[in-house]
C-alpha cells in the first residue's frame, strides 16, 4: 500500500515538473479605433484610441510567457500597426508594417506571437504614419520568474504630449517653418531679448555658424499627460511603504524632466534592465527611454512626481501618498540666449543584462484589456510594509544621465567577433525641417548591412542643436561610458546637440530592424536607417510588402504667403521635397505706376547651405531663363546668384532682423546687372503675434505703404 502510495506521488510530482516545464500563454485583445476625446476642454474626433482609451491598456507577462496579442483595426480607411519597444523577438513579430510585418489594413486584425525572452519595463506603439501622436501608445510590463526587486506596492506611470491639433497638420505645419510654433511656445529669440539677457554674443555667434540656437523642442503642446490625465492621484501610499514607479516616456516629440515631491529617487532600472542602483533629484527621459525608481514614503503626506516638459512650456502631475501635498521643485524656464553647455541638457538611461530563462508553469490566461492604462500593483501581503530593496547611495545624483549608470554585471561583447565600426552624423535643416543621417534621408540611403556575429559599433555624431533619441529595434546594446566593462545596455539613448555617442551590440538577431530617432516628426522627415543582416532573406509575403514600404516615399509638403500693402502686393509658393522644391513668386508695387514681375525657380539642395537653380524671371514683359546657385552666408542671409540667357547677372540678398519677439524687418534687396531693368529694395516692420498673420510698414526704395501678410 505504502508502495503504491509512494508511486502515485512520485508520478504526480513528475507529472508537475513536466506540466511546469511549459510556460503559460498570456493573451491580449487590442481594438484600435478613432473617436471624439476632450482632454484640454476642446473636443476633438481625429484621436485614435485602443479599447477606448488613451493610453492604451498596459499589458502584462511574466518571462517565459508565450505572447498573444491580437490588434483589430477599427479605423475607418487607415491601415495600423504596433511595434513592441524593447522587446527581443522574431522580426516578423516586431511591428513595422511594411518592413517586417504585414500592414493592419482596416476592418482586419493581426496575432501577434513571441516567446517573452526578458523582465522589465517597456512600452508598445504605433509604427504607422503619426498615429503614435494621436493615441496609440501603452504600457508593456514583464514580471521577472523571481522577484529582484522588492516593493510594497507599485504602479505605471505612462507620460505623454499631447496637442489638439491634429498631428499631420502638425508634420504640415513644421515644414512649412521648422519655428512654426515660436509664436505659440513665447520662445522667439530677438536682437533687443538677447541684448536685455547679456546674450549678444551667444546670438550673433549663433548667426555668424548660421544656427538659431539650441532648440528644445519642435512642437508648442496644449498639454503633458501622466496615464492620461494632467492632475491625478496615482496611488495611497503610507509612512515607510516602499513603491516601485515604472517610468515611460511615451512622448511623441518630448523629452521630460522627472522629479519627486522634493526628495531624491533610488534608480533600480532603465530601459527595462536593472542597474546599480543611484540616487537622483531628477531623470531627464528621452522620448522612448523608460525608468524604474523606488521611492520610501517619508511621512504622511502626498508626494507629486512631476513630469516637465524640457522647454518648460507645461508639465503633467500624480501624487503619491495622503495628506499634504509636497510639490515636486519647478523647473526654470530655459536662458534663449544661453551658450550651449552639454551638462546643463543631460543624457538617458542605462542598464544591465537580462538573465534568467527558466519556464513558466503551465496555464492559460485570458486577459480583456479595457481603457484603464494604469497598473498598481499591492504587494503588502507578501512584503509587509518593507523599506527598499537596496540602500540609498551616499552620492546624489542632480540630473541623471547615461554617462553615471553602471551595469550589473559585465557588457562586454564577445572579444573574438569582427568589430565593424561606422560613423552616422545625424544632421538637418531646422528652416525646411529636414532630418537625415549621413546626409541622406531614409528614402535616398535605406539600408545599413551588417553580418551575424560580428559586434558592431555606430558613433553617432549630432551637428544640430537639438537632442536626438537614437533608438535601435530587436536589440540591445552597451553605451560606452565612464563604467568600462559595466557599461549600460539600452535600446535608446539620447546624443546631445553638437555631441557625439558611441554604441555596440553584438549582430546576433538575424532580421530586418528599424535604427531612427524617436522624435516622431524627425523619423518622418528621414532620420532614420534600417539594419539589415547580410544573411537574412525576409519571406515572401515581405518581399512583397517591402516593395510598397512608405519609408521609401519623399512626401511633398507646401507653403505659401500673401501680403497685400498700400505701395505692393505680393504672393509666394513653394512646393517641397527633402531636397527638391519649386518656388513661385509674383508681386506688383507701386512706384509712380504699378510694375510687375515675377520668378518660378526649381531648386536642388545640395546640404543645407548650398542650392543649384534653374527657372524663369519676369519683369513688366521681359522674360529670361536663369540658372545659378543659392547660399545660406553667415548671419543667415539668403543669397541668389543668378545669370539670365543674356548673359547678364542677378544677386539677390534676404536677412530678417527679429528686434523683439513680436516684431521684425525684412531686408530685400535685388541687383540686375542689366540696365533695362532696375535693382529692387524692400524694406518692412511688422508686428506679429502668431506665424500666420503680421501687419505692418512695407517701403518699396521709392514709396511706403501700409499691410498685411498672411502666411499658410
């Protein structure tokens, strides 16, 4: 009897340990649809939502899970997509529609499958079009097989940007003028601004390299969003419970200073890895970054963590804790006319390795993910009120950047793999808002190969005067910093205007991955590469699919203006490529009688300086062909250096002077070497409280007048 006792049990516990060696499928149902939303008090009906909500609803796994997730596209006529950020999987599963996924045409859905290879915190998204910026973003959460980090409680906090403009008029509006939302964002640099702040020199320096300054951001929002909300209380929290906050910074174009009620944080992890530990004031998160920090409630109080925008043009708040409110400290609005300091802007996150690969029991679980995006997790139950998992270092860090986070464990790479090594210099034209690495655009230069096994390293060398959030697909790699052998691992990391960073990864992801800036706006433009394993051949359902791939395409944009004066009228058109655009322009002034003339010029920028031109002038009824170059000097003046098919030659010179933030002059002035036709001067000042509409004095060298200009 007791044999046979003994039997059955030993049965069952095999039984169990084959049933555990199975890991369990965690499934996820993601319906992605357009629908009014109001979150400023403006309601609008172009936000695209998923099951309802924005954000969307964070998922959940444990490592060794097999993921399924099925994403139905609701939208009326437009094709999705989700890319799962940071998460190590087939490439086919990635998320890129077009490059290595099938598009979600409306009316249809996708089941995404992969293996859950990793812990931490990461993030999902929309890889389509802008639609990132219209809603589709959420939380991607994956609970280690072992607890490695201690919390009684903890929750997601998901920050976000968000405009009630529609962002594809938003893309419209930044090519027209890279400044377009100065006006909005109260940050237009002017002579007398820069003269009252002792910043002369830093602004005509600025000219004289033909820069208009470090620029923080691109876009003027209407709001900056925590899981959604501008105000929120995150969780109740008691003196001496400890809460692990899972930070992502789902930002369309924004990076975000990150401070807690007016006490440091312990950092535990970035981009999902677990690091030795710091203590910072402060996180300034880079678009896509993602940081996990525990913070010990000191007293019966309320805590605000506080997200601000980098330009301090707004920030989002949640509190953590009851009773008093214990406001996190404001951020001072930035100097305009500061001279760039590379310490004062900071860079992001870093990591360890992930380890750890034992299967899940057996099970199947079924999850209905509905609007709620936020995830707060009691543990009290199996911690107690327990103080953090690590001690506070004696060392506080102001503002954290990559360069102070150390591993866990060693990053070095295998020393015995090839080392590939290749310069990208990430570059643009804030003016035209083009963005491009190596001074092409993803259309013009697609691939970048590499072969399996080698490690390789990019430099990434920013010449412009904005931050960059370089992010990698399918891969992490080490950040070299001052840690040598304990460099972080990251899949995005930020390169600080006018710096340079260098990465390495070793090539052991066989596949099809997207490299780009997580700006959302500046990937658009073009800066953006994809990383293509010389042995890997996608299938041939891809194959199909990549000859239709959009990143192949240079949209055409355009912008226009009229002004109507007294002494002159005149309007102006151009249609633009990255590097093509044809220009238009026709005016009539009044000097003792009305005269016409005209140009239509094509132009091929060569970089961001020099232009070839080839088109036709007109004055009264005389009409030539011309050809010749176009230059940005020094000072940004606009010159044109024209010869018509009589040989005879044309300069034309343009330079606005900003004196204050809502008033400046344009300067015109056109020579003709040819003496049947006079050389032109043009003179205004105008007022202007918004870039589309100015009014004004206009003088033509023989007459004022007085008008308006409204520019689209």
């Amino acid at each position: 009897m007791k044999q046979n006792i003994l039997k059955t049990i030993v049965s069952l516990s095999v039984f169990l340990l084959t049933l555990s060696s199975y890991a369990k499928t965690v499934r996820y149902e993601l319906t992605i649809a357009q629908q009014k939303v109001n979150i400023t008090g403006k309601e609008v009906d172009w936000a695209i939502t998923v099951n309802g909500g924005i954000p969307a609803p964070t998922l959940e796994f444990t490592e060794g899970d097999d993921a399924e997730i099925t994403v139905i596209n609701k939208l009326d006529k437009e094709e999705a997509s989700v890319h799962w950020h940071g998460i190590l999987l087939p490439p086919e599963e990635d998320g890129v529609a077009y490059l290595n996924t099938p598009p979600i045409f409306a009316g249809k859905s996708r089941t995404f499958k992969f293996k859950i290879r990793q812990h931490g915190t990461y993030w999902y998204h929309s890889h389509t079009m802008l639609q990132e910026q219209k809603g589709v973003f959420g939380a991607f959460i994956i609970h280690p097989k072992k607890e490695t980090i201690k919390a009684d409680k903890e929750a997601v906090v998901v920050i976000s940007d968000w405009s009630d403009e529609n962002a594809d008029q938003i893309m419209k509006n930044l090519r027209k003028d890279g400044d377009y939302y100065l006006y909005k964002k109260n940050s237009i640099r002017s002579i007398f601004g820069a003269a009252k702040a002792g910043g002369l020199k830093t602004y005509y320096s600025n000219e004289l390299s033909r820069m208009g300054g470090m620029d923080l951001s691109d876009v003027g929002y209407d709001a900056f969003l925590i899981n959604g909300k501008k105000d929120s209380q995150l969780l109740m929290a008691h003196p001496g419970e400890t809460v692990r906050l899972r930070i992502i910074n789902a930002g369309a174009s924004s990076y975000f200073y990150v401070s807690l009620g007016d006490v440091p944080m312990t950092v535990v992890s970035a981009d999902g890895i677990d690091i030795e530990p710091i203590y910072a004031k402060e996180l300034l998160m880079g678009m896509a970054e993602t940081y996990d920090v525990l913070f010990t409630v000191p007293e019966h109080k309320n805590y605000e963590l506080r997200a601000t925008a980098q330009d301090v043009t707004g920030y989002a708040s949640a509190w953590i804790g009851m009773g008093e409110k214990v406001p996190a400290p404001s951020k001072v609005v930035p100097d305009l006319y500061a001279p760039m300091n590379h310490g004062d802007h900071g860079a992001h996150a870093g990591h360890g390795s992930h380890t750890g690969h034992s299967a899940a029991q057996a099970t199947e679980v079924d999850h209905s993910a509905h609007g709620d995006s936020h995830s707060e997790h009691n543990h009290g139950a199996h911690h107690g009120h327990s103080m953090p998992a690590v001690e506070k270092p004696k060392d506080v860090v102001e503002t954290l950047t990559v360069d102070k986070l150390k591993a866990k464990e060693s990053t070095v790479l295998p020393k015995n793999a090839k080392v590939t090594e290749l310069k990208l210099v990430l570059g643009g034209d804030m003016e035209r808002y083009v963005w491009h690495i190596n001074g092409k655009a993803i259309h013009e230069d697609k691939n970048i190969m590499v072969k399996e096994g080698d490690v390789v390293r990019f430099t990434f060398v920013n010449e412009t005067m904005m931050h960059h959030p370089m992010h990698l697909h399918g891969h992490f790699f080490r950040v070299i910093n001052e840690n040598g052998d304990k460099s972080p691992l990251k899949h995005t990391v930020d390169v600080e205007p006018m710096g340079a960073r260098t990465i390495e990864f070793y090539a052991n992801e066989p596949g099809q991955w997207m490299l780009h800036c997580h700006n959302l706006y500046h990937m658009k433009s073009g800066m953006a590469r994809v990383i293509k394993y010389e042995s890997f051949k996608p299938s041939p359902e891809m194959a199909h699919w990549e000859h239709h791939d959009p990143h192949g395409h240079d949209h055409w944009y355009q912008t226009g203006s009229l002004q109507a004066a007294t002494n002159v009228i005149e309007g102006k058109y151009k249609l633009m490529q990255t590097w093509n655009e044809f220009e238009v322009r026709a005016e009539s002034r009044k000097d003792e009688d009305w005269h016409g003339e005209g140009d239509f010029f094509y132009r091929r920028w060569k970089d961001n300086y020099l232009n070839f031109v080839l088109g036709a002038a007109a004055v009264d009824d005389d009409y030539r062909g011309v050809v010749g170059v176009g230059y940005l000097l020094p000072l940004l003046v606009e010159t044109n250096l024209l010869v018509d098919h009589k040989g005879k030659l044309r300069v034309d010179l343009e330079k606005r002077f900003q004196w204050i933030s809502t008033v400046y002059s344009d300067i015109e002035y056109r020579w003709r070497q040819d003496e049947e036709l006079d050389s032109e001067l043009g003179v205004s000042l105008m007022y202007a409280k918004s870039w589309k509409w100015a009014a004004g004095i206009r003088y033509t060298g023989k007459s004022f007048g007085v008008g308006l200009q409204y520019q689209f």
